[in-house]
C-alpha cells in the first residue's frame, strides 16, 4: 500500500475548483450507490413484471445516453457548468417521479427524461463534463493519478450510498412503514441529493469552461471532434462492447440474484456491495502506479481478464460465502481500467477534443449498456436461465479485452 502514497501528491495540484468537482462525484456516486441495491426490489414490489423490469432498466439507461451526448456535446458552446446543473436538476426529476408511481408509464417518462443509475455507476452528462473541467485546472503530470484518486472517492461514495441504501430500508420497516414505502424513502433522499448537487454545482467557478475558441484549429468539426475523430470512434466501439457485456450484471441485478439464489436481505446486499465497491475504489490507486510501469493498455488487459473469470465464476459457487469471496476478488482488480481507460482517452486526443472524446465514449459505454438489462431481465425471468447473465458477461468482456489490446497496443500517447 506504501506504493500508493506518492500519489497523494496530486490531491495538492487540485484548487476549489477541483475539489468542488471531487465533491460533486461522491455526492452523486453515494446517490447512485443507495439507489442501486434496492431499485430492482422497489419495481418488483410494485408489481411489475420482470420483462417489464428489465425493459425499464433498458430505457432508463437510454435515456441517460440521450441527455449525456445532448448535454455534452453542447457544453463547450453553452457552458459545463450549465450543463451540469440541467442534470443534476433532472436527476431529481427522476428520483421525485419513481417515489411517487410505480406504474410502468410515468417511470417510464422519468426513466428517459431524467437521470438514474440502476447500476451504481456513473451515468448522465457529468462524468465526461467533470473530467474535461478537471483537465483545465489540474496539470497534465497529475492527471492520471488524480482521476484514480477521482474514481476512488467515486467508489466509497457509492459503497457507503449502498450500504446506506440497504440500512434504510431496514430502518424504515422498523419504523413501521411497508416493503414498499421503505423503497420509496430512499428514493426520496436520492432526489434530495440531486438538490444538494445543483447547489455545488452552482459555486464551480468559470476556471473550468474550455479555452476560447478563437484558439482551436479551423478544420472540420464532427461533434466537437476533428483530428481524433477515428481514435475516438473506434474506442466509442470497443466501449459500447464491455458496457454491453457489463449490462448483464448491473449491481442492481447482481443484487436481486443473491437474493433469489441465496434470499440474501438488502441490509446483507447493502454490507456486500459496500466492500466489493470499496476494494473497487483501492484499486484505481494501484492502476495509476501499474501504468506508470507498464503502460495504459497493458494495465487495462491484464488486469480487466482476470476480473472477468472470477465474475464467470460467481454463479458456479455451491454457497453464499464463496460466492461473495469471487465478487469481491472480481470487485478488487475489476475497476483498474477505469482510470487508464479514461486518462488514455484524454491523452489520445488534442485538448480542445477531451470534452467530446470524453462525452462520445462516455455515451457509447451507456448506449451499449442499454440493451443489454431487458435482456438481462428475460433470463432472469427463467429460472433455469437465472446465471446465465454472469455467464454471458464475462465472455463478451473477455473478447473485449483481446480486441482493445490488438487494436491500440501500439497506439501510445505522448509521454508513454
């Protein structure tokens, strides 16, 4: 763990702004994560049907796609700052209107319209917007490392938002009130974080809105992109695969198969989940130290197959306990892409490219994780079929893992 430590110094490179936009994050991840392990049980209860469950999810998850590339792919011309409090506003859209119907229309509306994760990830406009801000006032030396650190506080947000999620929902059946309406408590103070967001989003200075754009290159612009154009769509590609592939296993599905293979209670789902997402968010410290050693690609492929075999390996456990010792080791090495991935996309393209880069690649992993719940939803739905998801998953990011590495192993960006 020692070796981690050097990389505290990069939290010094970060002004108000930048600390603003950390606080953002864990806001809106602890939001995401209280939410991710009880939105599946909250739509079962109300009587929806598990197609009809999975079809939500799908839709919620292109909706958010809808908005991200909307709210991107403007936010250079209209501002990120307004972008992201237009999201952090429609994030309580979404939670206002799930708390107060369960039926299948208005969610709907609000699963489309809105913004809400069903997976405990990042989804919506801020991600790509919070990065590209996070490049004009943090230095380039840092960077990697401070978006390790950015997706490490990300990862004990939503860990202690699921955790708290769970223990809610507990506390309120304590209190008296029904399975039902203790769902719809907890989706009431996820509105109320999207409240608080808009707020810290209104104090983020102008330090970081992109530079002018008399000082951009005049060549032809394709959604905000130009010289990058092929690097960005053919990652946008790659991405959209391992979003689609991880679509099976959302935390919120993950989280209702515990508790039909094993009738696991959501204060146990919320316990799980807070671990798995905490050693999630350890060890994007370690991806940005591997890198440095081994590059960016290499630490995405190395570490992204084993993660997936273990997940492969999670239904074929005869018990609840080893089953969560293989979604933990997963959750420990899972996540060591992320920070590469997203520090390679921004040192690929030129800097007046990283709001779109971020915001295209961003959307095609949320487009490709669209599909893939509805589908999720029709195995669950057949007992037999109940495991398949994990199955499913972890191959097709196997075969993720093999193209990305084929495809840009010799791709390297400056300073590698």
């Amino acid at each position: 763990m020692s070796g981690l430590l050097p990389h505290a110094e990069s939290l010094r490179s970060l002004d108000r702004d930048g600390r603003l936009l950390f606080a953002t994050r864990c806001l809106r991840l602890f939001g995401y994560g209280l939410i991710s392990v009880i939105l599946v049980l909250y739509l079962s209860e109300t009587g929806l049907p598990d197609p009809e469950i999975g079809l939500l999810l799908t839709l919620t998850l292109v909706g958010d796609a809808a908005i991200s590339l909307l709210l991107t792919t403007n936010a250079d011309r209209l501002g990120r700052r307004n972008m992201l409090r237009c999201g952090a506003l429609l994030l309580v859209l979404a939670g206002v209107v799930f708390a107060l119907t369960g039926t299948f229309w208005p969610l709907l509306f609000a699963a489309v319209v809105g913004v809400i994760s069903p997976s405990g990830n990042e989804v919506g406009p801020f991600l790509p917007i919070e990065q590209a801000a996070l490049s004009e006032v943090v230095p380039g030396t840092h960077r990697t490392a401070v978006f390790a650190w950015y997706n490490l506080a990300g990862s004990l947000a939503t860990a202690l938002g699921a955790l708290a999620g769970g223990a809610a929902v507990d506390l309120a059946r304590g209190a008296g009130l029904s399975p039902l309406a203790s769902f719809r408590v907890v989706l009431f103070a996820y509105a109320a974080v999207g409240a608080l967001l808009t707020g810290l989003f209104l104090l983020v200075s102008a330090r970081v809105e992109p530079p002018p754009a008399a000082v951009r290159p005049k060549r032809p612009v394709f959604l905000g992109l130009h010289r990058s154009k092929r690097v960005v769509f053919r990652l946008s590609s790659l991405f959209a695969l391992d979003a689609f592939a991880g679509g099976f296993v959302v935390q919120s599905i993950a989280a209702y198969w515990f508790h039909v293979r094993f009738g696991v209670s959501p204060t146990t789902l919320g316990a799980i989940f807070f671990g798995a997402n905490l050693l999630a968010g350890v060890s994007a410290l370690a991806a940005a130290s591997l890198a440095r050693r081994i590059g960016l690609v290499e630490t995405m492929v190395y570490t992204h197959i084993p993660s997936n075999v273990l997940l492969i390996l999670v239904p074929l456990m005869p018990n609840l306990p080893l089953a969560i010792t293989m979604l933990l080791l997963r959750f420990s090495i899972s996540q060591m892409d992320v920070p590469t991935r997203q520090s390679y996309t921004m040192a690929v393209v030129d800097p007046d490219e990283r709001s779109a880069a971020s915001g295209i690649t961003g959307v095609a992993r949320t487009a490709g994780a669209a599909v893939s719940p509805s589908l999720a939803g029709l195995l669950l739905s057949v007992p037999a079929l109940l495991s398949t998801p994990f199955f499913v998953a972890g191959g097709l990011k196997i075969v993720y893992d093999v193209l990305l590495y084929r495809s840009f192993v010799r791709v390297r960006p400056p300073g590698e």
